[in-house]
C-alpha cells in the first residue's frame, strides 16, 4: 500500500498551482461583481492541456487517468480558485469516451483537445423530477434519421460556456419500460446550431456560477449523436457518476485544505489579548478537526480514484469521499470564518466566497442524503426508502 503521490504526480500539482498563482483572489473577486464567466483562466487551464488529460493519446489528450484529474482539481480549489467554470468537460466526456462510437470520438475528442471545442454542458436535472432523475419527462421522439426533442431542464450549468451539451431524455414513456432506468437516451447536442429551439436562462446563484434554465422546443438532433445504445442513456449516465464524484470530492478536499491553510496562517499571525489566537483551543480544535476531516477525506478519494484507475468498482468509495469531502470542505469553512472573525467576512479575505462555493458540494451533483441512501441501501443493505 503506498500512500504517496508519484514524482510525476508531484509535477503536475506543482505545474497546475505555477499556473493558479496566476489567478489570485483579486481575478476571482472582480469576476463575482460582474458575474462573468473565467474566460482567462479557462483559456489558459485548456492551452496548456489541463482540461484534456482524460481524453487517451490516440485521440490528442494527456492520457492520464482520474487520480491526476483529481490532482489538478483539488490544486485549483486550494489555490483559492474555482473549477466548476470547466471541470465538467472532464467527466462529461468519459460518456462519450465509453459509449460513443469510434466516429463520435474521432469526430470530437480530438477537438476538444485541442481547445477548439467545449463540451462542458451536461442536461440531466428536471424541476419535476429532481433528484429523482429516472423520473425526467424531456420527450426524443424519433422522425427517420433524427430526433426532436421537447422538454425542459434546470440548473444546466455552462450551457452559454459550451459548444455540445449531452442531453438526457425519454425515448420510451414512463409507462412501457420494465425497469426505472430503461427509456432514456443520451444524445449530444450541438449548441451552436440548435437556433431558437434552446433557450437558455441564467438563473441568479449564491456564487459566481453559469447555471441556466433551459427551455427545449423542437430541438432536431441527428440519430448519429445518439451517445451509446437508444433506451441505455441512464446507465451511460450512471458509470460517469463514479469519476464525477470522486473530482467533486477533490474539488471539496482542495478548498478544504485552503481553509484549513489560510486560517492557520491567519491564527498565527492574528494577536488578540497578547498572545496569537491560534494558542486558544477554541481557535485550535476546530481546525485541527476540519484538517483530519480532510486527511481522511482524501485518503478515501485516493482509493475511489486508485479502483477507477484500475477499473475496478468503485461505486462505495465514490460516494463516501463525495460525503465526507463535502462535510470537511463545509467543517473547515465554518472553522476558517471563525479564526477570522470579522475579516472572514470581509470580502477581501475570500473566505466568505469559498464558504458560498463550497456549500454547493453537499447538494450537487448528488445531495448528501442520496448519498447516505446510497450507503445505507447499497453498501449495508438496509431497506429501501424509495
Ligand atoms: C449550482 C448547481 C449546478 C448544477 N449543475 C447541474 C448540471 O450541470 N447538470 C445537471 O443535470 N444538474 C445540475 N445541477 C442539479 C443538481 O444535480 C441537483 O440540484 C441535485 O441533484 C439535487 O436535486 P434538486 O435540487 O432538485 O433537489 P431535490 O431533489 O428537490 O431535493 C431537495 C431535498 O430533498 C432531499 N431528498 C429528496 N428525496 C429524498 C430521499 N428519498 N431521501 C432523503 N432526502 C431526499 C434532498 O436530499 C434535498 O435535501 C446543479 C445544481 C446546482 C445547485
């Protein structure tokens, strides 16, 4: 069992935060006033390859595999930076990497590794449906050599950020399919052509993130981009899940370590009735929690991306670091603010901006209690609860 990273590991961590130190809390500071999108910063995390390294050699990417993805991404969230503006592109493709046929893939991968092609966009949530999402109700109804697709989606996030989106819809109605997953259908949509038949509406967050209301209106797509086999979508959907949490999980164990970080820094340095707070317990504790909250974290998320590596099952892992990174990210947000004390809800000190951005770890891209129902059902076998 060997714990530690490799000297190449060790590289690309050290490359990727030379990059973030780039974009210090100033650039991410300006960008939440206007609400923009990290044009720069995505522009240059994808010229130098970063965003592609899933994507194997053949195709033009780095080759790489989920454990030095999740390295760039936690690097990128301890940096003070924020990845959600383009790490999708990373976990969306390995749909298409392994369900999309050898056209698809000769057709886009090579694109996107380039940087001349976004696939950042994911079209899975359905106000009605939720977490529940076997129950989406967007309808692809087959006409010759294409398809039209009706319906709407929220919280699609990147959509005006990206030129394809996989879209997830039913094929066979809610009420002639055997099992709950059966009747869905993954389908990759062209933005740039799809003209007013998508409609995107950005909805307002608490932090600066591009998440839209999408509006689907006789969207015409092509049978050839038809990702995987027709009626399977759901569970071309579900093997991507797995390398989706474990990054999230990084992302999580990234600002964790930037709290954890930053309020020691602060603790030390901070003199309050003559002496450092940090020598107060009350100060102390919690951090020294929040970082052993962290440490197990990333020891779980090491061993879900380890098994994805090797492509062994890696559902329980995945689940438990997405949990456990997510709690330790929040337990060490709530543990920095308070080291701050006032400052840490200063805007300057980015500490408030992290704590909104972290929040959403425990609510996307799967909430908590699903999680904990993932655990309790799947991993302990208790009963169902739906
Ligand atoms: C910023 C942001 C970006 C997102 N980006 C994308 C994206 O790009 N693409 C995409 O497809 N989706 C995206 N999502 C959607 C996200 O995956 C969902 O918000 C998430 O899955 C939860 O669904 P919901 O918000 O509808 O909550 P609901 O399903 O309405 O759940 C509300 C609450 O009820 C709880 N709950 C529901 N059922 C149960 C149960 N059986 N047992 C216990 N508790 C339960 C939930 O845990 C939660 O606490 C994004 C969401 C956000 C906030």
């Amino acid at each position: 069992m060997d714990f530690s990273l490799s000297d190449d590991q060790l590289t690309i961590r050290d490359a990727v935060r030379d990059v973030c130190a780039r974009f210090p809390g100033e650039y991410w500071r300006e960008l939440e006033k206007t609400k923009e999108y990290p044009t720069e910063f995505v522009g240059v995390l994808t010229d130098l390859g970063w965003l592609s390294i899933l994507i194997p050699v053949e195709y033009g990417g780095g080759g790489l595999g989920i454990t030095e993805a999740a390295i760039v991404l936690e690097e990128i969230h301890r940096s003070g930076g924020n990845a959600s503006a383009c790490h999708a592109q990373m976990y969306t493709m390995g749909a298409l990497l392994r369900h999309g046929s050898e056209a698809q893939k000769r057709r886009i991968l090579p694109e996107i590794a380039a940087g001349r092609l976004r696939l950042q966009a994911f079209g899975v949530t359905e106000p009605d449906a939720g977490s529940d999402s076997t129950k989406i109700s967007t309808t692809a109804v087959r006409h010759g050599d294409q398809y039209v697709i009706n319906g709407q989606k929220v919280f699609i996030s990147r959509v005006e950020q990206s030129d394809l989106m996989l879209l997830l819809a039913r094929t066979t109605p809610l009420d002639r399919i055997e099992h709950t997953t059966d009747g869905l259908s993954l389908f990759l949509v062209d933005l740039n052509e799809a003209g007013s038949s998508i409609e995107a509406r950005r909805i307002p967050m608490m932090f600066n993130l591009h998440t839209y209301q999408v509006f689907l209106t006789d969207l015409v797509v092509p049978a050839e981009n038809v990702v995987g086999e027709e009626g399977r979508g759901f569970r071309h959907v579900l093997d991507g899940w797995n390398a989706e949490r474990t990054l999230i999980a990084s992302e999580a164990i990234g600002d964790a370590r930037f709290f954890v970080d930053h309020a020691s820094a602060y603790a030390c340095d901070r003199t309050v009735f003559g002496r450092p707070i940090g020598a107060n317990q009350g100060v102390q504790f919690p951090l020294a929690q929040a970082y052993a909250a962290t440490e197990a974290a990333s020891l779980v998320r090491y061993r879900a991306a380890a098994h994805f590596d090797a492509g062994e099952p890696c559902g329980d892992d995945a689940n438990l670091a997405k949990l456990l990174a997510s709690q330790a990210a929040s337990q060490a947000g709530q543990a920095a603010l308070q080291t701050f004390g006032g400052n840490g809800l200063s805007v300057e000190y980015d500490v408030e901006r992290k704590y909104r951005e972290t929040k959403l770890f425990e609510i996307a891209p799967v909430n908590n209690n699903l999680v904990l129902a993932y655990v309790g059902q799947r991993v302990l076998g208790l009963p169902r609860s739906y």
